[in-house]
C-alpha cells in the first residue's frame, strides 16, 4: 500500500489560537452543487435511472434558489463548491450565487473522482474549470474541496501553483492546519470536514441498487449538529459543512439550518466562507 507520508498530518492539532472577536467557533457553511454529475461519476453501478438524475437536477433548479434566500435572510456568505459543468449547464444559477455574494470553490469540471490522474491532466483540469468560472461570475477561485473526496499526491503544489488557499479534505482534526511540503509551511489552509458534517449521512437516498432509504428527520439532524457545536465550541474549534442542494434542499432542512444558524449565532459562532477563514489563520500566523 502506498502511503502518502508528506500529506498526513501527524501531531499539528491546529494553527488557530483564537477566532476574530471573541467569538467561541468559526462555522463555515458550505455547499457541493453536484447536480446530476454525481450520478454519472460517483456509482459504478448507476443504471440512468430518471429518478436520481432528476433529483440532482432538483438541487440548482430548486434547492439552491432556496438555500440562496435562506442565507439572504440570515445575512451569511457560504462557499459553494461547484465543477466546471455545472456552471456551463446552470449558468444562471451559478451567476446568482457570486451575485449574491458567495464565495465558489473548485470542485472539478466533471466531478472527477479517478485517482489515477496525473499531474498534467488535473492541472487542465483545474485550468477549464477555473476559467470557466472566471468567464460566468468574474471569481477566481481559491479553494479546492475534492470530487468524492480525491487527493493526489501532487495536489498540495498545484494549489500553491494555482494560489488556492484552502483546501477542505481531510478528516484529521477539530480545526484549521497550516499545510507542509518538505518540511516547510505553505499558504494552503486544510479546513477540515468530516462526514459528521455531511448532509449526505443522514439524507442521501436513492432507488438504484444498492437501494438506500435510511433518512434522518430535520430534527434529528438539528440535534446532532447542535450537539457537535455546543462541544466543538467549548473547546473552540470549528465546524466546516458538506450540504449537497440535491438532498439538502429540500424545504425543511433548509429551515433546519436556518434554525440552527440561530442557535448558533446565539452562542458565540463566527460565520465565514472557506476564504475568510483561510484568510484569517494566515493572518494569524504572519503568513499574509
Ligand atoms: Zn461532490
């Protein structure tokens, strides 16, 4: 087995002493807008069912519309991972969501999950989707979150080489890390995720086989992510969200969330997108 050593992170907990403000917990509230390609990349076994298709449809045509109003109402800027396809085949939406303020993030043209790819082929990659985006919303993107959770062992050097500064895909810690190449600190933030955050453990559902219909009520949702924010920001730490529009977006998880931001804020969150808080631990440790 081949073990990428230069990319685990053993023993750095976190680089972040303390939020802006006196604030308890930086939550990053954070979209994948796979629409319909998560159907065509993620299941070997994926039989074209106009079921699943259609409802990775549903997220841009209806969730994210809804999901934009909500945090309109919330006065809260999200990031919102997007491939290149997408935007090419929901302009519209896409536009909205930078008009509105949002930040996008890379997340593939195709929603490429291959692990093969070389450096050559994911720096085009990388390149389409990033101009596609440029060209649709006039945003250069500055962070990466993987398509199924893909990393290469070259990704840290085509960040830096792209002027990413956040990356959001490991699992290895309760806060924000500072990435290392040879030894020595590069500008890429890890703001890391975990499937705890990930709308997908409680509501993913679909009729291709292997069948899965294991949904989770909004408000066990509510609870289980009230639970992880209560204990995450009494040791002040963070919380970086994974919430796909497709499943997410329906009307009363999208009133969950609005809920739960409520609660949050109440009790000392500070809200930003990847960017802000990449931008914020650099800050904080001299390195912008
Ligand atoms: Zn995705």
């Amino acid at each position: 087995m081949n073990i990428p050593e230069n990319m685990i992170n053993r023993g750095r907990r976190s680089d972040i002493p303390t939020w802006p403000d006196g604030k308890r917990i930086a939550v990053l509230i954070a979209f994948d807008i796979d629409a319909d390609t998560m159907w065509y990349t993620h299941a070997d076994h994926f039989n074209g069912s106009i079921s699943d298709l259609s409802r990775g449809v549903y997220g841009p045509k209806q969730g994210v519309p809804r999901i934009l109003d909500m945090l309109d109402r919330q006065k809260i800027k999200a990031t919102f991972f997007v491939p290149g396809v997408v935007a090419e085949m929901y302009p519209d939406i896409v536009k909205e969501v930078a008009l509105r303020g949002h930040e996008i993030g890379y997340h593939g043209y195709l929603h490429e999950e291959s692990t093969k790819t070389t450096y050559e082929e994911e720096n085009a990659t990388m390149l389409k989707a990033e101009k596609i985006i440029l060209d649709l919303t006039g945003q250069r993107l500055r962070g990466h979150r993987g398509p199924g959770g893909v990393f290469h062992d070259y990704s840290l050097r085509l960040f830096v080489e792209h002027g990413y500064i956040h990356s959001s895909n490991f699992r290895d810690a309760d806060g924000p890390f500072i990435h290392r190449e040879n030894g020595k600190r590069i500008p890429v933030v890890e703001l890391p995720k975990d499937s705890v955050f990930d709308d997908t453990a409680y509501d993913f559902y679909t009729e291709t086989p292997p069948e899965r219909y294991e949904l989770k009520s909004p408000r066990e949702m509510y609870e289980i992510w009230k639970d992880e924010f209560d204990a995450l920001s009494s040791e002040g730490r963070m919380m970086n969200f994974v919430l796909h529009p497709q499943f997410f977006g329906r009307a009363s998880r999208v009133r969950m969330l609005s809920d739960l931001i409520d609660y949050m804020r109440e009790n000392g969150a500070w809200f930003a997108t990847n960017a802000e808080c990449a931008e914020y631990v650099l800050k904080q440790n001299g390195m912008l």
